[in-house]
C-alpha cells in the first residue's frame, strides 16, 4: 500500500520478483497515481503478469465536499515481514527527507495488516 511510488530501483526488483513468479499485489493512491503520470511506478508495473495494482480514493469528508487520500506507506514480504512508516517509495524519501520506516519478522503482525490489505483491495479498483 503506498500513496506515491516513484523509485524506479524498487519497481524493478518488484518486477523481478513477478518475473520469477512472485504475486505482487499494490495499492495505490487513486489522486497520486493521476497527479504523477510521468513519474509513478504505477503505470510501469501494472503491465507485467503477477503483478495486481488497484487505485483507492480516500475516505468521503462530507464537511469538505471531497475526499481524502489513502496515506498509507507499508509493505507485506513472504506472509511474515512488514514494513511501514513515513516514507514513501520515492528517492527523496530514502535519501534526502527525514523518514522513519519500521522493519518486524512478525507472522502474527503481518497477518493483522494482511486482512487490512485485503479489506482496502475490496474497496479499490483495478488499474486495468
């Protein structure tokens, strides 16, 4: 899940992965994934096999008349490593911002945010 993926490095190694038969699946912000086109790894990943993006809109704010935006930053490896935090897959974040990003080999955990993944994935939409 990841709310603005432009780190071209981490898209190959994903595409890689599928490559060898890993299922990849990503959530992506609906908003980020149209304001960043050129740049969004989105549009490069989706074309490959094994590899599953869906687009969320953030939560409805009826006080404002418009909608949020899915701000999540985390990742799910092998059914048992998460990984989340501040960052978002983008250079910036992993070398010029201040981000904090939390790393656990925890089956129980990633199972937790496994059902999240799965329950978000039924309210978004396919890519293509």
């Amino acid at each position: 899940m990841m709310y603005n993926f432009t780190h071209k490095k981490i898209a190959k190694r994903l595409k890689a992965a599928a490559k060898r038969g890993v299922k990849v699946e990503i959530i992506f912000d609906r908003h980020s994934a149209l304001e960043n086109k050129k740049r969004s790894m989105l549009y490069f990943l989706a074309k490959y096999k094994n590899i599953f993006v869906y687009k969320l809109k953030g939560k409805y704010i009826r006080a404002q008349d418009r909608y949020g935006i899915m701000h999540l930053k985390s990742a799910i490896f092998d059914h048992r490593r998460i990984v989340f935090g501040s960052a978002n897959w983008t250079y910036s974040a992993f070398g010029a911002n201040y981000e904090v990003l939390y790393v656990d080999d925890d089956y129980a955990k990633a199972k937790r945010l496994e059902r999240y993944f799965a329950h978000l994935k039924q309210i978004a939409e396919p890519f293509r």
